[in-house]
C-alpha cells in the first residue's frame, strides 16, 4: 500500500496485518515497519508494484492537502495534486493488473470528492476524478479484480491539525480516528461481491 507510514495509512496497514495479511507498504521516507520501500509513487509504477509483488491487493492512499482558494491557484498546484491523486493510483492500478494474480484494489478518497468546502478546488477536483476512476476500472477489471473506494470524512491526523474543533462540528459523531477508517478498508478491501461502491465512512457528515 502506498502512504502507509503515518495516520490513516498505517491504521490501514495494521488492520491488515491484524487480519492475518502480509502487508508491504511504501512512503517518500523511511517506515518502521519489516519489508517498507522508500518509494515517491509518482516515480515508475511499473517498478514499485515489481519491487513489492507478487500482490493480490493494492490500497492507493498517498496523498497530501493543500489549502487553495480560487485566487491562489497555478498549474503547479494543480499538477501536484493530479500527480499523487490521479495520476499514480491510475498507473500503479494498471502494473497491478498486469499481474496474474486476482485481487482487489482499494482507493482512499474523501468526502470532499462529492461534496463542496472552501478552499479545497485542486485536492477536491483530484478526489472526485480518483472515484471516478474507481468506477471506471470496477467495470473494466471484472471479475478478476474488485476496484473500491472509501470516501473520508475528518480524521484526527496531523492532515486536520490546528482545525480539529471546527471540523467536528460538522460531523455528527465527531472527528474519527486512524483506526476506524483502518477497520472499513481491511473489510472493503477484502470483501468478495463488492466493487465498484465508494463506501462513506465519515462520522454522518454526508448525512447532513
């Protein structure tokens, strides 16, 4: 999995490895944790899935936020943001369903992929086109690969940090924690007759 050496990632990847599963993940830094790469995912996919297969399950959760209102925005900030949203989730998919394994894929969306918050136009738009592509490959890759996503509400990770008290507010139960999206994704990842479903897992925020 990508982006698994902090927050929502390494919740995501004990949950796996909790669950009886061999888990290798990979991060711009090193990661505590047996069999990491040190990988930029925007860096030759092809040769990130080689280096950590075979696989039978790829979690796309790389990812970064930056605060950008219309105003603020240049081809920089967009290209960084469809470079680690878009871009690697649709190579790394590809490499990985090159391989002869079945398997499941499981893209780490958010909320804002369907709905609107200032500020947020590049990783807002980067997310919506990562649950599109989701649906895309759920349709192209069956029945031999599952392709998922989990849309993310507000998690109490250093992503949120000095804006926890106001981001609660809009979340019926509150911020959640690494764990709690960490347990949905071992099950979306691993559930045999799902694929295609974005799965909300965000405290009721997108039931308001």
């Amino acid at each position: 999995m990508t982006g698994g050496g902090s927050g929502i990632g390494e919740a995501i990847a004990d949950a796996l490895a909790d669950g009886g599963h061999e888990v290798v993940v990979c991060g711009r830094r090193p990661i505590d944790r047996p069999g990491s790469l040190v990988w930029d995912v925007t860096s030759d996919p092809e040769g990130l899935i080689a280096a950590a297969g075979p696989l039978d399950g790829l979690v796309n959760n790389a990812g970064f936020a930056e605060h950008a209102p219309c105003g603020t925005w240049d081809e920089a900030i967009w290209s960084r943001h469809y470079a680690v949203h878009v871009v690697a989730p649709a190579l790394l998919s590809q490499a990985f369903a090159a391989q002869s394994t079945p398997g499941s894929i499981l893209n780490i969306c958010s909320t804002l992929a369907t709905r609107a918050a200032r500020g947020t136009g590049p990783y807002a738009a980067a997310k919506a086109a990562l649950l599109s592509q989701t649906r895309t490959l759920a349709l192209e890759l069956a029945p031999r690969i599952r392709v998922n996503a989990l849309l993310v509400g507000g998690v109490d990770t250093a992503m949120v940090e000095g804006r926890q008290q106001a981001l609660s507010k809009l979340h019926p139960l509150g911020l959640g924690a690494p764990k709690d999206v960490g347990g949905a994704a071992a099950f979306v990842l691993t559930a045999p007759w799902m694929t295609g479903a974005a799965v909300a897992i965000d405290g009721g925020l997108s039931a308001g």
